[in-house]
C-alpha cells in the first residue's frame, strides 16, 4: 500500500513541477509579447485578476504558441462568469427557486443598474471576440493596441469586481434577512 501512495505523490509532484514549469514559461512568453507590443500591463497584474497560473495548474493546461489567444480566452471566461451572475438576477430559471428567490432580493432600480453593468460588459465581450477572431485571420490582421486593450480590461474588470461583491452582499444580507423573518414558506 505504502509502494502505491508513494507512487501517486511522485506522479502528483510531477504534475505540479509540469505546471510550474508551465506557468513560468507563460510568464516568459507574455514578457516577450510585452516588449514586442510595447504593453506596460505586467504578467502579475493580469494573472492577480484573471488567476492565468491557477487556470494552468488546476486544469493542466498547455497552451500552443499562441499566449495572446490563451490569455484573451481566459479573460473571456472570467467576463462570461460575470454575464451569467447579471442574467441570473436579471433573467431567472423560473423553474427554479433560488433563482427566482434571489431576484426577488433586487428592485427595479436595482436591476436597472444591474442591466447597465450588463450592457457595457457585453459590450466589452463583443469587442474581446473582435480581437479573438482577428488573431486567426491571416489576410486581414488589424493592428490591436494591447496596452490599451488591456488597461480597458482591468478597469472592467475591478468596476465589476465592486460591483458584483454588493450584489453577493445584498444576496447573503436578503437571505439572513429572510431567516430572522422567519417569512419563508418553501413547498418543497
């Protein structure tokens, strides 16, 4: 037994080194694109936002040359996330409880502003698509200026950041309100 554990802490130590070493060569890739597009946006900068290095180690994931599509991909997801939470409040499954008790939390003011955050993050999905698909197209590359690109994106993202933590916070506070009412009368 003590053969075999020893084995899979081998295996796993392996695979940890593997993702390190992975990691270390996305940070030496994203600075050779830094000093090629002249961006100013450090590898931690977007990694304390976009988590690159936990993406690579948790789903053992290696990317092919590319580290601009790599990382626009994981920026996508993060953005996706945040849509998801927006249509959750705003749209909810009707066939499911939590959902429509959660939306129930928020008022018409609230989801107003709620649809705001969701129009401008679209908005800035649609535009990330844009430079997705320009980095396939051979004939017609637009000129993309990534330091820009990517100040846009931190400051989207830590906006949505603020905004979506008072949504989790009027969610939690709506629920313990709800408890100390006792109002709760679930058919379950």
């Amino acid at each position: 037994m003590e053969e075999k554990n020893d084995k899979n802490n081998i295996e796993n130590n392996n695979d940890y080194e593997k993702s390190l070493w992975f990691v270390k060569k996305l940070k030496e890739d994203y600075e050779e694109l830094q000093k090629k597009e002249n961006i100013k946006i450090t590898f931690e900068e977007l990694d304390k936002r976009f988590s690159l290095s936990t993406y690579i180690q948790q789903h053992k994931i290696v990317y092919k040359n590319e580290i601009l599509t790599f990382i626009l991909y994981i920026i996508s997801e993060s953005f996706y996330k945040t849509l998801e939470l927006y249509n959750y409040i705003l749209t909810p499954n009707p066939s499911s409880v939590l959902a429509m008790k959660e939306s129930s939390f928020f008022n018409e003011e609230e989801k107003k502003e709620i649809e705001q955050h969701l129009v401008k993050t679209i908005s800035f999905t649609r535009k990330l698509a844009k430079i997705r698909s320009n980095l396939y197209d051979v004939k017609n590359k637009e000129k993309i200026n990534y330091e820009e690109f990517f100040k846009e994106t931190i400051k989207l993202f830590d906006e949505n950041i603020v905004f979506n933590k008072k949504l989790y916070e009027k969610m939690s506070s709506s629920w313990l309100k709800e408890k100390e009412e006792e109002k709760t009368d679930y058919a379950f």
